[in-house]
C-alpha cells in the first residue's frame, strides 16, 4: 500500500508529466498561458505568470507574455499597454534576474516600489506580494526569465522551486516552439500582405491611391510610425515631398511638419546617404546623437520615443527616382527592399502617367488657342509666351489691333515692348506698310524734333538738304514711340499737338503737313510717377494712355523660360554653326531661379554666350552673371519662403540689439511684439545664440 507522500510525488509526477506533453504541442503565447493556468496550478499555489524577456548585452526588456492580475484590473484601462512597453531594469528587479539561474523567491515589498516599472507597480496594487522567478535556458541572442506571483508571503516552497527548475527546460523549448512558429505566420502574413499590395498597386493610378495602399502595407508589416517619400525632380538635383504620413502623431507637430519640408536637394546629408547606398541605411538614434550626427532630426526621434530610423532609395533600373524614410522601432530590410523595389515602379508610372496626361491637356490648350487665333485671324507667332499674364497680353492686343486707337505699353527694360508692338502692328489693317520705329532715348535731345519731324533745307547748321521725318515716313502706317519717357518737356507740348491734330510743321518749314498715324508708345518707366515728379507732362500722358498694356517681367512668368530658352537655342546655334541642340535640366532649373532683372533680352543674350562655349550637343551650363551683394540679397529674396523672411529678420534685428531680447532697445520692442511671443517664435523658427551673437565675437 502507497504512503501518503508515494501518492503525492505520483500525482505530482502524473501532473508534470501531462504538463510536458502539453508544453510541446503549444504554438503561441495564448495556448502556453492556458497550459500554465489550467496545469501548472495544479502544482504551485501562484497567482499569476509572466516571461520576461531581455536581448543580450541590453538594459531593457519586454514582457514575452503576462496574465491580467487576479485582483482585476481595475483602473488600468491601458492594462495591455502598459505590458507592451520596453522597460529598463530597476536595480531590484535587476538583482533578482542576475541570481535566478537558479530559482529565487523573493518578497515584492523589498522592492523600492517609487522606481518600479509601471506593470510591476500594477501587480503590486492588484494583490501581489511573492515572487518565484526563474532563468529559463538560453535562447540564442535572447534571455528570458519566467516569473510567477502570488498574493500572500510564503506562499512558494522547496516544492515549487524543485517545480520550476524541472519545468524551466520544458518551457524555454516551448517558448523557442512559440518564436519558430511565430516566424511562420508572420512570413505567411507578409506574403499576403505583398500580393496584396502588388494586386492594389496594379490598380493604382493616381498618387493618393499609392499613398493608401503603401500607408497600409507598412503598418501592417513594419508597425509604422511615421513615412516619406520624396522624388526626384526633372532637373535631377531638387527632392520634393511626394508622400508624408499625414496622420502620424508627435509631440511636435510643428517640428515634424518643419524637419520634412517641401523640397530639398540631394546634398542635403541624410538624402546623400540614402541615396548613395545600395542597402537601407539604419539609424540608431541613440548612437547617431552620442556622435553629435545630425542632431536635428535624432533629437525630434529620440523625443518621439523612437529606437531607429530607416532611409531608403528609390530606384528604376539604374536611375534614382527619389527617397523613402520609415520611423519605426522594428523593420525588416529584406522586405523594405522588395517594398521599394514595388513602390518605385508605381511611382514611375503614376508620374509617367501625369506628364502624359498634362502633356495631353497642353495639346488641347494649344489646339484650343489655334481655333482662336484661327477665328481672330490674328498671328501672334513670334511672341512666345503661355501662361496666364502673356495671354491677358494676348487678348488685349487682339481687342485693338482692328482700331486707330493709340497704345501705351509699359514694362522692364527687355521685355519685349518692340515685339508687342510689331505684333499689334502687323496684325493691323495698316501691316502692308512698314513700322516706323524712334528711339527716344538713342537721339540726343536736339536732334529728337527734326528725327520726329523732319526739316528743311538750311533750317540749322548741317541741314544741307530737306529731311523727312518719323512721322511722315508712317503715313498710313503706325508709328513706335520707344523710350517715350526720355522726350524732354519741350518736345512733350509740340508731340501732344501732333496727336490730337494729327498735323505738324517741319523744322524751319512753314506748311502743314497732315499725316494719318497710328501713334504705339512705349516706356519702362512709371508715367504716373513721372507725372507727379513733373518730368512728364499729364496731357500728353492722358493722350497715350488710351489702351494700355502692361508686359509682365520675366521673373513673374516664369513658366515660359523652357520655351524662350528653346526658342534662342534653335535661332543662335543655326546663326552660330553650332549643333546644340537641347538643354539640360540643371539649366532650365537654374534659368528659372535666376532673377532675370535685364528681362528677355538678357536671356537671349546668356542662351548666345553659353552656347558659345558649349562643348558638346547639350547646353549644361549657362554664364550668369555674378550679382552684385544687393542683388544677391534680392534674389534671396525671391526664393525664400514666409517663415524662412521671419526667421531672417528676427535674426537680424537680434544683431542690432546685440542679443538683447526686452526691456528698453530690445529685439522685442523693435518687432513690436511681446517678449514671450519673441521667445515663441525663436522657438518655432529654431533659432540659437550663436545665430545672432556671431557680430560680436
């Protein structure tokens, strides 16, 4: 007959048993703490379980799986997560794990509670008060510790320590069960997910439709937090913002908006970085900031509460088409390869479908401006110009070409004041005559009235024979008045006559001679202001002024330099004898951000110089002109944004009040602001001391 002590040890033998064969067939954490509460109870008194587990050589661990308190969870409505976390080792529990090799019971309130992790402190408040914990063996790379509590003290034995050391090799091959099977399902799940993601990206055609199927994708897969994208741009130097994870949530929105802005260069640091290397660069913001790199961007990371950051570059075949940066604390770099291998092609294609697309609505622009100017039967031809202020001009010229009615045109000096003239005048029922052209401010001013009117024979020294004048030679014909406001006051009254009466005396003539005229005046400078100054005289400004057209600058179309820049490339290498015969990008890009204050007619005059010192059939760089420190400033100017014009002003007011921010001849009474809302925006616009103290060093 069995003693009372053979039948324990048999119904403990029986229960360990049951409980190894269950602990082998566990494959996720669910199943391994059903087998834990439903078998192991049987054999230790706890009152919950959990596995802690630490990578190698770190302070932090994670908790692999825990049961809710037994006590609830009352007022713990984060319970989940709260045991999501990544937590750092207090120096108890710290001390506990290093000697539980072998297993340690340990009373909780030991533990100086006030520095404990949040979960523990959770346990604690539900009822715990024993702990029996145990390093299970180890998992290569990782170490984990099996922890169990109960609610009273003394509640664990030698019994249960001998438990749990015989239980601690069956549990650590479940838990390494648990890992391998956890490996399957989640290479099952990413497969799904990229056939997934391959078939919506079939379906894709625009960019807002990419930017929901790749916001998907990467939450699903890699837990994102935050993603952008930039592509290249056709002058293969500037990035633009093409995809930004709007609905990511920071600390800071307005540094998360600020550290990805609009458009950025390829020698920006982290974009050269990305784009120079083949695999996906891995920042550990924590190491990056230790060696002072990029400091900007890791201190926004580390704030946010990321471990790492990843950059990537898109690619086509041998060409990159832009960049990709993904914030999360966990990635998988095989599978962002082939992600970004799927996303460039679709990006490609979205972006080769919109140029077809504008490319197809431009062509029903032009087809539509052919049927008008068909219709109006007027040819405008050599004026080159598409955007909007250019076909305002086109419309006015097209409203007063048919009538006699004088024409003022106003604009910078080369804008084309000549060629709107000479369009308005051939489109004119008076083209089978030729112009006539003055220059006002090429004559000096004694000749200007005999150029204008003609003279007679002897009428001053060296009038040795008659001489017709502008205004007779364009008889039945128009009359270009250039530089009207360089016309001496004098010569003002007696221009003023001949365009009312249409009817003027040569110089030293007696008889009249009438003149049917068509007068098209033309100025760079402001009448109105001319006017007001007295250099010009208000009757003879109200009579030019019947229709005015104003040219714009060329800074102000800037989308009709690709087109000029052709137009003077095609003109001058046939005039030159050279086959260049297009133009690089990079130029185009540096035309349109070069300020042009010579207008037209200085680009015309670059186009013809760098092509002359062009080396092969493609224009790659043109000579601008050195600007001089206040045009430098101007061009600054023009290209900078909002914030960027606040940020510089406030930094130069800081240096005039030599860092002082309030009180009397303060940076802040200056700006006439308060100093907490200075204070603000130095913030905001990141500005530091070493900005604004430089003067004084």
């Amino acid at each position: 007959m069995l003693s009372e002590s053979d039948e324990k040890n048999g119904y403990r033998d029986e229960i360990l048993l049951s409980l190894k064969r269950e602990l082998s067939k566990v494959k996720t954490q669910a199943q391994l703490m059903i087998v834990l509460d439903n078998t192991l109870k049987k054999l230790v008194n706890f009152s919950q379980a959990a596995l802690l587990s630490c990578v190698n050589n770190e302070q932090t661990y994670r908790i692999f799986f825990m049961d809710k308190p037994s006590g609830g969870s009352a007022g713990y409505s984060s319970y989940n997560e709260l045991i999501s976390r990544s937590y750092s080792f207090c120096h108890d529990l710290l001390d506990l794990v290093s000697r539980a090799d072998k297993a340690q019971i340990c009373d909780i309130r030991t533990f100086n509670l006030s520095v404990a992790s949040q979960w523990l402190k959770l346990n604690y408040a539900s009822g715990a008060r024993e702990i029996l914990a145990k390093n299970l063996p180890d998992t290569p790379g990782v170490k984990h510790s099996f922890v169990l509590f109960a609610d009273k003290l003394n509640s664990f034995n030698d019994d249960d320590i001998q438990v749990i050391e015989t239980v601690a090799v069956w549990l650590g091959k479940a838990i390494n069960n648990i890992a391998a099977y956890e490996v399957v399902l989640n290479k099952e799940r990413d497969k799904k997910c990229l056939l997934k993601f391959a078939t919506d990206l079939a379906s894709v055609r625009k960019k807002e439709d990419l930017e929901t199927a790749i916001s998907s994708v990467l939450n699903q897969l890699m837990g994102m937090k935050m993603c952008v994208i930039r592509v290249m741009e056709d002058d293969g130097i500037s990035l633009s913002r093409y995809i930004y994870n709007k609905n990511a949530v920071y600390p800071n929105e307005e540094s998360a908006i600020e550290l990805s802005p609009q458009n950025i260069t390829i020698h920006e640091p982290l974009a050269a970085r990305a784009l120079n290397d083949k695999l996906p660069i891995i920042f550990d913001i924590e190491e990056e900031r230790r060696h002072g790199r990029y400091l900007t961007y890791m201190n926004f990371w580390k704030t946010a509460g990321l471990k790492n950051a990843y950059g990537t570059r898109l690619r086509v075949g041998n060409e990159n088409i832009g960049t990709l940066w993904l914030l999360t604390n966990e990635l998988n770099t095989d599978l962002l390869k082939g992600l970004c291998s799927q996303i460039s092609v679709a990006i490609f294609n979205i972006k080769a479908n919109e140029k077809l697309l504008a490319y197809q609505k431009q062509l029903e622009m032009e087809n539509d401006h052919l049927k008008e100017q068909i219709k109006t039967i007027y040819d405008f031809s050599e004026i080159i110009g598409s955007g909007p202020k250019m076909e305002k001009v086109f419309q006015l010229m097209s409203r007063v070409v048919d009538s006699n009615s004088t024409v003022l045109i106003l604009g910078e000096t080369g804008t084309g004041k000549e060629l709107i003239a000479r369009g308005i005048h051939n489109a004119s029922p008076r083209k089978n005559k030729l112009m006539i052209k003055v220059n006002c401010a090429a004559l000096p001013p004694n000749l200007i009235e005999s150029e204008l009117f003609g003279h007679e024979k002897g009428s001053f020294t060296g009038a040795f024979e008659q001489r017709i004048g502008k205004f007779e030679l364009a008889h039945n014909s128009t009359l270009f008045l250039d530089e009207i406001g360089e016309l001496p006051l004098e010569l003002q009254v007696k221009l003023l006559r001949v365009i009312q009466e249409r009817e003027f005396e040569r110089v030293g003539g007696k008889a009249t001679i009438k003149v049917n005229v068509r007068i098209i005046a033309a100025t760079n400078r402001n009448p109105e202001k001319e006017v007001a100054a007295g250099k010009f005289r208000s009757d003879l400004y109200y009579r030019l002024n019947v229709f005015p057209i104003i040219l714009p600058s060329l800074r102000e179309r800037t989308e009709d330099i690709p087109a000029l820049a052709s137009f003077f490339l095609n003109k001058y290498s046939k005039l030159i004898g050279c086959k260049v015969n297009s133009i690089a990008p990079k130029v185009l890009q540096q035309l349109r951000s070069y300020l042009w204050p010579g207008n037209v007619r200085e680009l015309e005059h670059i186009i013809e110089r760098s092509i002359l010192m062009a080396n092969d059939s493609v224009l790659r760089e043109v000579h601008l002109p050195h600007a001089k420190q206040g045009d430098k400033q101007t061009v600054a100017l023009f290209n900078q944004t909002i914030e960027e014009m606040e940020r510089s002003h406030i930094i130069n007011i800081l240096k005039q009040c030599e860092g002082k921010i309030s009180g009397i001849g303060g940076a802040a009474g200056v700006l006439a602001i308060q100093p907490t809302t200075l204070h603000s925006k130095m913030r905001k616009l990141n500005i530091t001391k070493k900005e604004y103290f430089k003067q004084m060093q």
